[in-house]
C-alpha cells in the first residue's frame, strides 16, 4: 500500500475532530498520528518540529505525487487547504470554485469561527476583569456573532444554501460545541436543525466512530 497523501496529528477529544471529519468528507487517503493530550505526547518533536506550539491539529500533505512535506497548522487553514486540494483532485467538493459568486460567503464562513465565534465565546465563558472597549475588539459580541450565522442558515440547510462546505466544518463544529457549553439551547429553533444535518453526514459519523474506538482502546490501555 502507498503512503496515504496526509498525515494528520490528531487529538481525541480536541479541535481537530473537525478535521478527521474534514478528511473523512475529502476522500483522499490519510493516517492520524494520535496524540495524548493528557500525557503530553504532542510537546515532544514529532509534532514540535512541524509546529512549534506543539498543537492540534496539525496536517503534513505528501502532495499529489508524494514529493511534498507541505506543513498547514490552524484549523480552517487545514480546511481550506484540503478541500482546494480535493477539489483540484476531483474526489469532493467542499468549497466553491475560484470563480463562483459563493467563494465570498465560503471565506467569510470559514474564518468566522476562529476570528469571531471562538474569541466571542471566551469572552463570554471567562469574563475579563476590565472590558477593553468594544471598538478595539475584532469580534463582536457572542450573541450578535450568532444571530449573523443564524441568518446566513435562513435559506439553509447549510451556508451556502443546498452546498455543503467545508466552512460547515468549522462553524458547525463550532455550534455543536456551544451546545455542549450550555450557550446554546439543544433545541434552538435554527441551530438544531442544523446541527442535525450535519451529525447525519455518513463523513462526520465514520470520523466521530474512530474517534470513540480511539478512545476506547486508549481506555482499555489504562486498566
Ligand atoms: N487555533 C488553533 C487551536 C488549536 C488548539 O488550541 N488545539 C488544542 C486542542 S483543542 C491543543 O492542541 N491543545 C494542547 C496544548 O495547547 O497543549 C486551531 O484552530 O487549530
């Protein structure tokens, strides 16, 4: 068997769930490096020597031929990457092409998460001890961050409308994970639905199998 075209470091239990499932959705052969969060397995040069904050996930693509060692670190740089990748190797489509009208909301949607709902939720999980005005903040405020993605899910099902993308990956993981944080009821009458859509895509469901299978033998290691 060749060697699958990425390799991804990968932590149970992390942001990079998103990208087994980025992956999953790709079609296109790939290895985990699973790492130990707990024991710190991450911290050691397997995965400093690529990315020096030693987190996941990280992602080495071999390239198309195998003669790349293409280092991509941050999530929706992962998600960009991969799916321009599969879309150039005609296994999926997750991102409109260079010249479609789409390719605004895509980008739009795809940094959303990290530049707005995740610093948006920090703020509201763990409040500051002095607010720094709100005009030197890049992000607005987490309910008004999520009222704007519950708009763009008005023509649904997803982002961009019938097309899923991988910008689903990042703001749908990032939605389920709120769900779970309790800043967001289970059965809001937009996120819900969504949400639903996206748990019913047979990628997400082989990605969230591995994960737990992973986590069951890492269990059954430690007894
Ligand atoms: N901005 C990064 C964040 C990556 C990140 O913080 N990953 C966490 C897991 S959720 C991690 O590796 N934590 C381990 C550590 O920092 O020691 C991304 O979106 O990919």
């Amino acid at each position: 068997m060749s060697t699958p075209r990425f390799l991804l470091h990968h932590g149970l239990r992390s942001r990079s769930a998103r990208i087994l499932w980025l992956l999953e959705e790709a079609g296109l052969p790939f290895e985990l490096h699973v790492h130990d969060l707990q024991k710190g397995t991450h911290k050691a040069p397997a995965l400093t020597d690529h990315n020096p904050h030693g987190k996941v996930p990280t992602l080495i693509d071999r390239g198309p031929d195998g003669t790349w060692s293409t280092v991509v670190t941050e999530s929706a740089a992962i998600c960009l990457h991969v799916a321009d990748q599969a879309l150039a190797a005609g296994t999926a489509r997750l991102a409109p092409p260079l010249h479609a009208k789409e390719r605004g909301a895509y980008l739009t949607w795809m940094l959303y998460t990290p530049a707005v709902l995740e610093p948006a939720f920090t703020d509201a999980a763990f409040p500051r001890v002095a607010a720094p005005p709100a005009s030197s903040l890049g992000w607005a405020p987490l309910d008004e961050a999520l009222a704007r993605v519950e708009s763009a899910l008005k023509t649904g099902p997803f982002l961009l409308g019938e097309m899923f993308s991988a910008a689903d990956i990042m703001v749908g993981g990032m939605l389920s994970w709120l769900t779970a944080w309790q800043k967001l009821p289970a059965d809001h009458a937009v996120f819900a639905p969504y949400i639903a859509a996206l748990n019913a895509r047979p990628a997400g469901q082989r990605a969230r199998a591995r994960d737990a299978e992973l986590l069951a033998a890492r269990e059954a290691a430690a007894t």
